[in-house]
C-alpha cells in the first residue's frame, strides 16, 4: 500500500475517530448543531443513535489504524485490505448521508473524499 494511501486513511481515521467522540459525547452540544442538526428537544429522542453511529464511526477510525499497523509491521497483504474495505465503506455511506440529508453535502463530502481518494491512490499506485 503506496504511503499516500496511507496517509489519506490515516487521516481518515483520525477524523473518524474524532467525530465519533464527538457523536458520543457532545451530540446534544448546541455549538455542534451545524454538524449533528439535531434540535435541543430532539437530543433525547437521537441519543441511541448518535452514540450508535459514534461508535461505529470510532470502531472504523480503529479498524483503519489497526489495517495500517498490520501493512507496515505485520500482514501487508490483509492489513490493505481492511483499509480498503473501510476507506471504501465510508466512500459509500458519505454518498448514502447525503441521500439521507441533503443538507450535509459538506458533511458527506467529508466523510467521503479523503478516503475515496485512499481507494484511488491504491488502485492507481498500488
């Protein structure tokens, strides 16, 4: 796996991570409205399913860095291909949190370029 994959996919997991901490901990933080559009008498009623999609969001992040330990110090072969499975995952459920939400293409976008462009650079440069 060629190091700019990596280093998009590093940076994905960091951003996964982060946001799924942030999901977890601080979805019903008015200062993150813009992010998690969730009103202030919604924040019960979402609670399940931000810490959910929080941890989901944290378990790939690990997912991610765990592949990338496995490519440079373990099974390259099998480390990629966790990377690739969950850089490809967040490719579609960007795509799919935009059709869901149109109101976060920024978002969507986010979730979805940096590990898109991953997917690419290894395909392209292996």
């Amino acid at each position: 796996m060629n190091l700019l994959s990596q280093v998009l996919a590093g940076a994905t997991a960091l951003a996964l991570i982060s946001v799924g901490l942030m999901e977890i901990f601080r979805h019903g933080d008015q200062r993150l409205h813009r992010i998690f559009l969730i009103e202030p008498q919604d924040v019960r009623a979402v609670r399940m399913w931000a810490m959910n999609v929080g941890a989901y969001n944290v378990t790939f992040g690990v997912g991610i860095a765990v592949g990338l330990w496995m490519v440079n110090f373990g099974n390259p072969a099998g480390g990629a291909a966790i990377v690739l499975f969950c850089c490809a995952s967040h490719v579609f459920l960007g795509f799919w949190l935009w059709v869901t939400e149109k109101r976060l293409l920024l978002s969507a976008i986010g979730q979805a370029l940096f590990p898109g462009l991953a997917v690419i650079f290894y395909l392209l440069l292996g």
